[in-house]
C-alpha cells in the first residue's frame, strides 16, 4: 500500500546577524557576557541556563521562565523546571507534567508518548510500545514508531536499531543505510563506517566494503580522512576505505587544517595527509586545530600552537572540566567561534587568539557562547501522513534529558 505524504513547513534557525551571548557567574549571580566582553544583562539570577535560539530559561522565586537577550520576561517564570528552546521547541515541567511549549510559551499537544525527548534538527523522538519514531515540531509524525532505539541527530542524520542491528535514517525519517549491521558511525558525505560480525568496513551506496585488518574505525569529522586501527596500531583510512597512512602510532585525533594529533610512546604531534611530521611529538596531549588555525597542545597545563608549530599562547591554563563531569560529557575544546574557554588558578574566562583575556575578567563559571537567531527560515521536510493519534490515559509524562556523551554504535 502506498504511503501518503505531506509537506511541513518546519522552522530550520538561520543565523544573521546574530548576537552571541555567554552565560558566566560572577560573586555567585549570573549574568550574561557579549562578545564585545561587556555584560549584556548583568549577574543577578541565581540559577539560569544559556541561550538557545534568543531565550534563555532563568528561575525567579524557584519558578522557571525565559527571558531574551535584552533580560525581558518573555515567558513568565510559571514553570517548575524548563530545558533549553531548540527548533521553535522546549520542554517544560508544569505542575507535576512535563510538556512541551512553543517560544510563545503556548502547550504544544504532542503525539502520545511514553517520555517527551528533546527537539534536535526540527525533529524529536516520540516512544509507544518500546518503538521510536518522530515528530515535528508542528507536533505532526514524521515517522511512525518502528526502531528500538535511535540515537541523537548528528547534522541531519542518526543511528538507528532494530532487532539488535543498526542502521542511518535523515530527519524526514528517510532509511539511508538499512539496519542490517552490528556497529555503526556517523553519516559524511553519503558514507559510514560500520561493523558486520567481526568485520570492520565503509558503506557506501549501500555497498559494504571492508577494510583490510581493521580492529576499530572511528567516526569521520571534517575531512575525507578518518583514523582506525589495526593489529594495535593507530592509522588513518579514506572515504573508500583505503590505508593511506599505515598504522603504526599508538594513538590519533581527527584531520582538520589538514594537520592530524598523532601519539608516538607517549608524546603528541601533528602529520599532514602524506603522514610527515610537520610539529614533531613534543607534548604530553593535543587536540584538533580550530578554523582560526590554532589548536591547544598540553606540557604540564595547555597552551595553544599555530600551524607551523608556533606557541602563540603560553601553556598556562585548563581547557575542560574535572572530575565527575569531564567522564561523561563531551566537552568542546580550543578556539570556537573566535574565542576559547579556559581556566586559570580556579577560575573560568575566554581566550582571545591574540593570548589576550576577553574584557580581562575571570569568572567562577563560564559557558560557551551561544548564537541568538535574527531570522528564522521555513523548509520543507516530507512526513508521512499520522495515523490515528493514540489517546493517553495518564497526564503525567515522563521527559528524557539529552545523553551526557555519545555512545557510538
């Protein structure tokens, strides 16, 4: 039987001309820090979270609402909890429930589900009778339930399971690679890494192709290399699933710059493409190099280099979490968006990419900045028609946090 569909307008965030904001605690306040490094709304919230698409969810009196960027109530503080606005959507705890609201603070009646989950590239999850599908933020179905699991969108695209193998599907619930394999990567440029019985290899057009001796394959970021090893050892491989840079480092990080961390015994350096050394294995750890050209390398503490080597910013700060925290959230490192958040003796501020401190303050928390939306854009994603909406006999829905860390499969 053929499947009816219909178009949904569903609202993609275009950024122009956007405001970036920071949320940062100072003398136990919150407030909000602007890239100029000047506070945008000063700190005087005891709890608050940061922007996400021009509003931010504040307390008041131990009830939650949102403000925007100016620090106007835009929603009032009704709410016994709130998580953060993403697609035109957040979700809100009233009374005992948890329910979703539009960014007119407006009850949004979702599809009948087991537990509300967050909205992620226009879509979220909905469960009923331990099966996953999606909906729109028009509260529409997009994609009956039908997999056991699906993981969080990664641009546009996520992992699926069904009957213990797994598979890749778009956010108009389109299945790209089917679920016929025991592990799976992430979605770049039509390919995946994927794992059939012991077999490491890449899919592409449907087509699985293995790659000789590969014991683990990880995820392909921003260039058409990805590292992977074999007998032990760390190399890199293509979108083809070819050995271009034989494994023989103990262990490596992503291309980008087309410059790659890779670790010999116990020290890092960066290769390029041809496997050359370009910065020699000097340093205790390193990360991947920022579009601005620099990436943080460690010796006691972190510092940043440029990409012939250079030390641009002396190895004096942190660059992540400790404890509890840094074991299960990925937490983002160096230079994003011009700035880089570090910490120095206790307290949190953003590096400029001359080594300068932004607004020469340090604070007790700092969060990355966060882009605010001028303009919204609509596009057009295809959904199947819904069926008949199933009735809840309880009120009292349960709502999934996002996942702490991605658990790749």
């Amino acid at each position: 039987m053929k499947k009816t569909l219909i178009f949904l307008f569903v609202c993609c965030i275009q950024f122009v001309n956007s405001q970036e904001l920071a949320l940062v605690k100072k003398n136990a306040k919150i407030g909000y820090l602007s890239k100029d490094g000047n506070f945008k709304i000063e700190p005087q919230y005891k709890s608050a979270k940061s922007f996400s698409e021009g509003l931010a969810a504040v307390e008041d009196n131990g009830k939650w609402g949102f403000i925007d960027t100016k620090g106007t109530w835009v929603i009032p503080a009704t709410f016994s909890d709130a998580k953060d606005f993403n697609s035109g959507i957040a979700i809100v705890k009233k009374d005992k429930d948890w329910v979703y609201i539009d960014t007119k603070g407006e009850i949004q009646k979702a599809p009948a589900s087991d537990k509300l989950f967050d909205f992620n590239d226009g879509v979220a999850f909905f469960r009923q009778n331990n099966k996953v599908g999606l909906i729109n933020n028009k509260m529409t179905v997009v994609l009956e339930p039908k997999y056991d699991q699906i993981k969080p969108f990664e641009n546009g695209f996520a992992r699926v399971e069904l009957n213990k193998k797994w598979g890749i599907i778009n956010t108009a619930g389109k299945e790209l690679v089917e679920p016929v394999y025991d592990e799976i990567g992430n979605y770049f440029k039509n390919t995946t890494w994927a794992r059939k019985d012991k077999t490491f290899g890449i899919v592409s057009a449907g087509t699985f192709i293995p790659v000789d001796g590969a014991e683990k394959i990880w995820d392909f970021e921003t260039q058409d290399l990805t590292y992977a090893k074999k007998n032990g050892k760390i190399g890199f491989i293509d979108l083809k699933g070819n050995w271009t840079i034989l494994p023989i480092y103990d262990k490596a990080k992503a291309f980008s710059k087309n410059l790659a961390p890779v670790c010999v015994g116990s020290k890092w350096g960066y290769i390029n493409p041809k496997a050359e050394f370009i910065i020699p294995p000097t340093y205790s750890d390193a990360e991947v190099f920022s579009t601005n050209g620099l990436a943080p390398i460690k010796e006691k503490n972190w510092g940043f280099i440029n990409e012939s080597g250079k030390l641009i910013i002396p190895t004096q700060y942190g660059i992540t979490a400790n404890g509890i925290i840094a074991m299960f959230v990925q937490q983002d490192k160096g230079f994003i968006d011009g700035v880089a958040r570090v910490k120095n003796e206790g307290k949190w501020g953003f590096l400029k990419p001359d080594g300068t401190v932004l607004s020469n303050q340090w604070f007790e928390n700092a969060e990355l900045f966060s882009k605010t939306p001028e303009k919204i854009q609509p596009v057009e994603i295809a959904a199947e028609k819904p069926k008949q909406e199933v009735k809840t006999t309880k009120s009292a829905t349960k709502t999934t946090a996002k996942p702490a860390a991605k658990k790749k499969k």
